[in-house]
C-alpha cells in the first residue's frame, strides 16, 4: 500500500512540475528545469538531439498511450508530465477559430485579418507573402504565450491547384499556376516557421510555428451536382501529375521545409490520398525528403472505408492509412480501431511508433518541451503584437496591391473627391463588413463596411442595398434607379459571399446570382454618368455584359479583401493608391460549365472538343485572362540585348537527345542531371517604364510562350514575376533567372520532364523576345 501511495504522489509531483497548469494566462509546457526530476527524463534533456529525446519518451508510453497520440486532441499524459496538445488549427489568411487550438477569449480577441489568398496572389508580390506569413507565425507564438493557445501547428497554406471556376474553395488558395503556388508555399511557409527568405535560417530547426501545406494531392471539388469530396475518384494523368498537380507540393517540401502536410479526401487514381503509400512514403519522403508530419484531413480515414470503401473493416482502413505514411488522424478513428488492429495483426507498433516519432519531433522542434517557453526562443514574443499597427498597415498594404482594375472606360477612375458631392452606394456587399473576410478567418482587429470607408470622401452618400442578398432572389429596383438618377457618381457593391462558394459549395454557375445583372444593368442605365461596379468573389465571374456595357466605366474586382478591405477600396476608387493587381486565374465564360468538373485533364483533347483547363491549356474564349489587370497610369516593357537568344544544351557534357516521330530532338531533365541544370541558367534583362502621369507599384509577369505548342506542351507558361514600383515617367531594369530545366521543360505523358529542341519566345506584356533551344 505504500509503494501504490508513494507512486501516486510521485505521479502528482510530476504533473504539477512538467506541466504549466497554475496560471491560466501561462502556455502549456512539459519539462520545467526548475523541478529536479525533470533532469532523470531523457527526453527532457534540451543539450541531445530530438531523434534520441523523442525515441527515449515513444519507449516510456503504452499501447494505450501511444493510440491516444495518434489523433489531432491529443490527451495528456499525466504521469509523463505531457499536456494535453491539439494539432488542429488553422491560419490561412490570419490566425483563425476555425480549429480547436486557439481561443480568443482572453486578452487577445482577434488577430490580422489579411485578404483571402486569391487576392493577396493578386499582388504577385513575394515579398508580401513573406511578410505576411511572418506576422501569421508571430500572431500565432503571441497568442500562444498569451496562453490562448493549446497547440501551434497550423494547417495552411491552401496550395491545391485552382482548376475549375467553379470550386467553392479556389479563394484559399493562390491560383492556377504551379510555379505561382509554389513560390506563395515558400515564402508563406518560411514566413510562418520563422525562416528567413531565402530559406536555411531555422535555429537548429527550432520553429516559430508549424505551417502545413494542403491538401496532397489533386483535391479541388467539394459538392458539385451529386457528386462529393468524400467520395471523388480523380482520375489524374501522369503527365498532368508531373507538371500541374504536384510541382506546389514538391516545393512546400524541398524548398519551404514544411513541417507538416495534409492528405486529402479525395481518391487518386482509386487510391484514397491518406492510404497511399507512393504518395505519402515513396514520393514525399522518399524522393522529396520529407521530414515532418503528415495528417489526414477531417475524419479522412473514416471516409476512406465508408465512402470509398476502401478496407473491407475499420481496422483494414487504419491499417492502409498507418502504413501509408499518415502520422495522424483528424479525428476519432483511430482511437477507436487502432488497438483492434494491432490485436488482429493488421499493424504493427513499429508503424505507430514511426507516426509518433514524427508527431513529437514536431512538438519539441516547437519548443514545448524544453520548458518554461517563456525563457525560450521564442519566449520574447510578446501578446502585444498581435494587431500590431504594423501588422495591420500589412493587411491594408496586402488588399491595396491586390486589388484589380479590370475595366477604365474614359479614365474614369480615379474620382475627384473635391468634385464628387454626391455619390450613390448600391449593393448588398457594400454594408456588410463580415463578406470581406473570406472563409477560415477569425475574428479581426478591427474592420470598417466598404460604405462607411466611402463616406468620408463625397459631401453627401446615399446608400440602397439592391438585392435582398447575394444570391438577389428579390432586388429593389426601383429604389436603386432613384437614389443613381441624383448621384453625381454611382458604385455599386456586387458579387459573391460564402453563401456562394465556399467549403463543400461548389458554384454550378458562372455569373451573378439571381437578379444582380439586371439591378446592374438597370442602375447603368438610369445614372447621369458611367458607374463603378466592384465584384466581390473568390472565384471568377463571368461578367461579359458588364465588360461591354458602355454605361459601366469600371470595374473591380476585390476578391474577399480582409479587415482594411473597406479602406482600400475607397482610396483606390478616390485616387489615394495606385491599382496594380493581376488575376492570378482565368475568367471564363458562363459556357465552360458545360465541362464536368470532374475532369481532370488539364489538356485539350481536340478530337472531342474539350478545351483545357487554365491560361497554360485553354483553348476558347476568356473574359479575362490570367494575369490581367489595368492601372491608372502606363506601363511599357522592352527586353535588354543583354538577354541571350540561344541556349545551346548540346554544349553541355554528357547530355544524350533522341528524336521524336517528327525528327525533333529532346532530352529529360533527369538526364541533363542536377549540375548541368545549375550550368544551363541564364537572364533575362527587362526593361519596365512608367510612362503615364501617376506612380504605381505593379507586378512585372514573364512567360515563355511556345512556337508551336505541340505534344502536350503549355501554350504558354509563367516563369517569374517581380513587383516593381516606379514614379511618373520613371523606368527600371529587372533580371529574371530562366532555368531551361524548370521553365523551358513540360511533363511527357509518362509524367518525364522533357525539353525540346526548337525555338520559343520570351514576354512580357506587348514585348517578345525570341528564344532558340540547340542540341
């Protein structure tokens, strides 16, 4: 009896001592140097490497104990000290409520909203995606030494390619362009993890936070027609594997050093992701070096039997996903069947002491369990910077630069806030300040409703709200006309809202719900003066009657533009900031969807007429294309001679080419090999005026565009973008590096980067320079 007592108060001790319980502003941590026994656990001891500190506390748990792990609210483990720890929590555009690990119920009531990602791809700016992910990660240590936080691992960025218009989640992410995605996963996750731009600055790994890119792989349709993302088989080529789908996730991986990665619902091939062993183990850690963790989505596991039935027991689909790679499950489900399966031979320990290995190695890299984290790295970070002003000018400066310009009839904007005395605001969206928030946000700083912004800047704002809501079953026609037929100027609010697009909500059309054309139209038509018209919406709109509409003089589009959206479009529309933002997607018209969403091909197929998918395959007609996007002032581009016109690979040692059924020539990058890659690089030297009467910041976008786009090949292809601001009338040179093996190659159908002889030509907006491949 007194052995069970003593080891009781032993237990108890160690409770009190590992883990922070006392205070309930204090975060949770294990280890406290200040309690001697902490020094007779291994895994405690800061000085040894994490692979030794994680195997010495993996050899102490149970059975039931490791299972217990294993799941994303990972209970405490008393007698070890360990505190509870939820993985789920979330931070795409800011840090959000929309997992379990954050809570802003104390001192912190809300963090930086910044715009939805598809704006702030907008900006083609990598330096702002760089900053924006360090104020995310910095917010996130903030909270959590706040002691509002129970878990720091993060699951964003969102770098699924935005395949069809229609998919309600295309506004989290950056886009259509795989290079595009995957340079937004770097600096993003850099950002977050606390690395430094370039990469390679992590203090012995240690993390700031953890940033984890979803969702691997090919995932972009949530419910359309009767079809879901639960039981969704996409049939995916290799060849549009190699160079559209997987490119983001290889860079996430390699190159940002992500320290988690989500599998997805969806079926591969008629493979659920989250039980693929090529994918998880093969491809990401195998060939691309993983090193972190990787968890399913919500209660993917249990879809993975239940809908793609995909394991004749529960205890089947546990074991395929253990096995797979997955280190945990978002959810109960292996809770409940992994002790069943370990019992029935289905899975051995040593796949669940492999998860937990990579589950721990991600908690001590984050630094909770090296002790009081506030005497740690990241223990200085202090709750106070959350919504920092700077931070927050972050957000405004984010929503400026993102926002485009896609129509200036007449210059019509900017208006003159001296001659504007009355101005009329039409729409639903236009008093609303939760829409500019896009979907997983969290509470913001502060936020001001786009009519309230305006107000300050005409003597006299009337406001009406046209349509009883986005999707305008009933609009107020009538009322509209009348306060437009007294404005002097008109601007009228419109688009989408998360009723619209969203998680499990894919669009089945392409235009503006309901009767907004028609209150449009009709507002156009009644105004003394050409109107304004903002579109709020994730996804593209086929707006063609309002691009055509000569009573419609401009048009925006602000994608859903976060807490200081509001402001940002007033200062635009009134001249105060220059617009500069491109469309990272193509607009296509209201016939493409025409097009099963369930399609995966990215390329046409002419034979049946399919027409592609994004601006690098699309073969029909766009109302706006990728990368498109006016300003108030002029912007021209010339190409340097300093920019070569020939690479000759046949120069480079030991590269082998053979010849095509059409007697052209081509070698793999594979065997061009790593050094010669490196050696093949060269510039491009653009030269960029600014030659209207306004200064601008705007993102300089470089493609290469093929001769003949033949065998599958892009018709074009983005290979660099860099935001440069430049006064009136004043001009800058830009260097693009061109890697012939990055950007001059394409995926063949066996998924084998190839590279072909012949001739190709460099752009930049009306600028081509012609570019020849030698071997």
């Amino acid at each position: 009896m007194k052995l069970h007592i003593s080891t009781l108060i032993t237990t108890i001790l160690l409770c009190l001592s590992f883990v922070s319980i006392v205070e309930s502003t204090q975060p949770p941590f294990s280890c406290d140097s200040s309690n001697p026994q902490t020094k007779s656990l291994k895994f405690c001891q800061t000085g040894l490497p994490i692979s030794v500190r994680v195997q010495d506390l993996v050899s102490r748990l149970t059975l039931d104990e490791k299972i217990s792990q294993l799941v994303n609210s990972a209970p405490a483990i008393p007698r070890l000290g360990i505190p509870a720890y939820e993985w789920w929590s979330e931070s795409l555009h800011g840090v959000g409520s929309a997992g379990k690990g954050i809570f802003f119920n104390g001192s912190i009531a809300g963090a930086t909203s910044f715009p939805q990602v598809i704006l702030t791809a907008a900006t083609f700016d990598e330096n702002l995606w760089y900053r924006i992910g360090q104020v995310i990660g910095v917010e996130a240590r903030g909270v959590y030494n706040a002691g509002q936080a129970i878990g720091m691992t993060f699951w964003a960025p969102n770098i699924n390619i935005f395949r069809d218009p229609r998919w309600g989640r295309g506004q989290e992410t950056p886009g259509e362009d795989p290079i595009m995605t995957g340079k937004y996963a770097i600096r993003y996750v850099r950002g977050v993890q606390g690395d430094s731009f370039n990469g390679g600055q992590l203090k012995k790994g240690h993390l700031q936070a953890s940033a984890c890119c979803k969702h691997f792989t090919a995932y972009d349709l949530d419910q359309w027609k009767n079809l879901d993302r639960f039981s969704f088989n996409a049939i995916v080529t290799p060849q549009d594997m190699a160079d559209t789908f997987q490119p983001p996730f290889q860079d996430c991986i390699q190159k940002a050093q992500a320290s988690g990665i989500m599998c997805s619902y969806n079926s591969v091939n008629g493979i659920p992701s989250c039980a693929n062993y090529n994918l998880l183990t093969k491809t990401a850690r195998q060939q691309w070096g993983f090193h972190g963790y990787i968890t399913s989505d919500c209660d993917a596991v249990q879809v993975m039997h239940d809908n793609h039935r995909y394991g004749n027991t529960p205890e089947d689909s546990t074991a395929f996903a253990l096995k797979a790679g997955m280190d945990i499950d978002c959810g109960d489900y292996l809770k409940k069947y992994t002790k069943s399966a370990v019992m029935k031979k289905k899975v051995s320990q040593v796949h669940i002491d492999r998860a937990l290995h990579n589950l721990f190695s991600i908690r001590m890299r984050l630094g909770l369990f090296n002790g009081d984290p506030r005497k740690q790295l990241y223990g200085n970070i202090s709750p106070s910077l959350v919504c920092a002003p700077q931070h927050q000018e972050l957000a405004l400066e984010a929503a400026r630069n993102g926002i485009v310009l896609l129509k200036n009839t007449g210059k019509l904007l900017p208006l003159s806030k001296a001659k504007t005395n009355s101005l009329a605001v039409i729409g639903h969206n236009a008093n609303n300040a939760y829409i500019l928030r896009g979907n997983y946000d969290g509470p913001p700083c502060k936020y001001i409703e786009i009519l309230k912004a305006l107000v300050g800047y005409a003597k006299s704002v009337q406001y009406q709200q046209g349509c009883n809501a986005a999707n305008c079953t009933s609009a107020d026609i009538n009322q509209a006309v009348n306060i437009a037929t007294n404005a002097d100027y008109v601007v009228l609010v419109m688009g989408l809202d998360q009723t619209q697009e969203r998680e499990q909500f894919d669009r089945d059309d392409l235009v503006l719900p309901g009767q907004q054309e028609n209150l449009i139209n009709s507002v156009a038509k009644a105004a003394k003066k050409p109107v304004i018209l903002v579109i709020l919406s994730g996804g593209p709109v086929d707006i063609s009657f309002a691009k055509y509409n000569p009573k419609i003089g401009s048009i925006l589009w602000a994608g859903y533009p976060g807490e200081a959206g509001g402001i940002a479009l007033a200062e635009i529309i009134f001249g105060e900031h220059n617009p500069g933002g491109k469309l990272p997607v193509t607009w296509y018209p209201q016939a493409f969807v025409k097009i099963p969403m369930t399609d995966m091909r990215m390329r046409p197929d002419p034979k049946t007429g399919y027409p592609g998918r994004t601006y690098r395959f699309y073969k029909g007609p766009k109302v706006y294309e990728f990368g498109y996007g006016l300003s108030y002032t002029t912007y021209s581009y010339g190409f340097h001679s300093a920019t070569p016109n020939t690479v000759q690979l046949n120069q480079l040692s030991s590269v082998k080419t053979v010849e095509n059924s059409d007697s052209i020539r081509y070698t793999s990058v594979d065997e061009i090999g790593s050094d010669n890659c490196e050696k093949a690089k060269f510039s491009a030297h653009v030269s960029v005026e600014n030659s209207g009467e306004m200064d601008g910041k705007h993102p300089v976008l470089l493609f290469v565009k093929q001769d003949k786009a033949r065998n599958g090949r892009p018709i074009k292809q983005l290979v660099g973008f860099q935001s440069v601001s430049l006064k009136a009338g004043e001009d800058s040179q830009l260097v693009f590096e061109i890697s012939p093996c990055e950007h001059l190659s394409s995926a063949n159908e066996d998924g084998l980067m190839m590279i072909e002889e012949g001739s190709r030509y460099l752009v930049v907006g009306d600028a081509e320079h012609p570019i020849n491949i030698m071997m």
